[in-house]
C-alpha cells in the first residue's frame, strides 16, 4: 500500500536535489573558462538531463496527488542537501577545481538516490522504478565526470 505522505515528501526531496543539481551545474558552468568547450557542453547535458528526471518526478507526485514543490533546493530536505555544498566550494575556477565539485555533487546525488530507495516509505512499483531508473542515469552522470576529474588530475 502506497504512504501518499511519505511517497510525496520523498518525491519532493528529489525534485529539490535534481534542482540542486541544475543550480550546480549552471554555476560549473559560469565558472568554466571559454576555453573548456568540452565541460561546458557536458554540464549543460546535465541540466537538461535534470530539467527531465524533475519533470518525470513531478507527474509521479501529481498521479498519486501529491502537492507539489517544484521550486526550492534541499536546505529543509531530509535526503541530503546535495548540491547546495558544491555551489559553495568553488574555491577557484581551474578545470580540475571545477570537476572536483562536480563529483562531489554528483556522489550526493547518488546518496540521495540510495537514500530514497532503501528509506522504507512505501512505494508502489511504478515510483521505485523510476527511481532506480533515474539513479541509474546519475551513476553514468557521475563516471564522465569521474573520468574527465581522474583525467584532469593525470595531467597536472
């Protein structure tokens, strides 16, 4: 049986970290040099790879009638607060600076996920599915960014 109320806050939360994830990567982005075409590029796949995991939450959370809380980042959220940290660890804009904050984001996102999935509220098969789905998208998210850090850092 479906926990509407803890399947929404759930949902919700992951909404707030797929919105941390976007803000994160738009400041990756800002701080990218004009030079480093390849990250800029990668980061904005991110968003919109992010723009669509909120989107699919979003119609789950309304199919179970859910309220929705579309805007907003994890600050009160109880998976994790993903990237809020990262927007503020930008402690320089050189690439591997950069990519080093980048995974960091991208291993909360993946926290949250397995936060989510083994936090015992009650998901019909459909959510956790999609869940798991997302999760999985996020794992290959985080290895390119894994592999162009582990690449940066080879070259210095």
């Amino acid at each position: 049986m479906l926990n509407t109320e803890l399947a929404t806050e759930l949902l919700n939360d992951l909404v707030k970290v797929n919105n941390d994830r976007i803000a994160g990567y738009q400041r990756a982005i800002n701080e990218t040099k004009e030079l480093d075409i390849d990250l800029k590029a990668t980061f904005e796949k991110m968003i919109v790879e992010s723009e669509g995991y909120k989107q699919e939450l979003i119609s789950k959370l309304t199919a179970i009638g859910g309220d929705v809380e579309a805007d907003g980042t994890t600050t009160a959220g109880k998976i994790y607060r993903a990237w809020m940290d990262v927007k503020a660890t930008f402690s320089g804009s050189d690439r591997a600076t950069i990519l080093d904050s980048c995974e960091f984001g991208e291993d909360a996102a993946q926290r949250a996920y397995e936060s989510a999935l083994v936090s015992g509220a009650e998901l019909d098969e459909e959510i956790r599915q999609l869940i798991t789905e997302q999760q999985a998208s996020l794992k290959i998210a985080h290895d390119l960014i894994k592999k162009y850090r582990d690449a940066q850092h080879a070259a210095k």
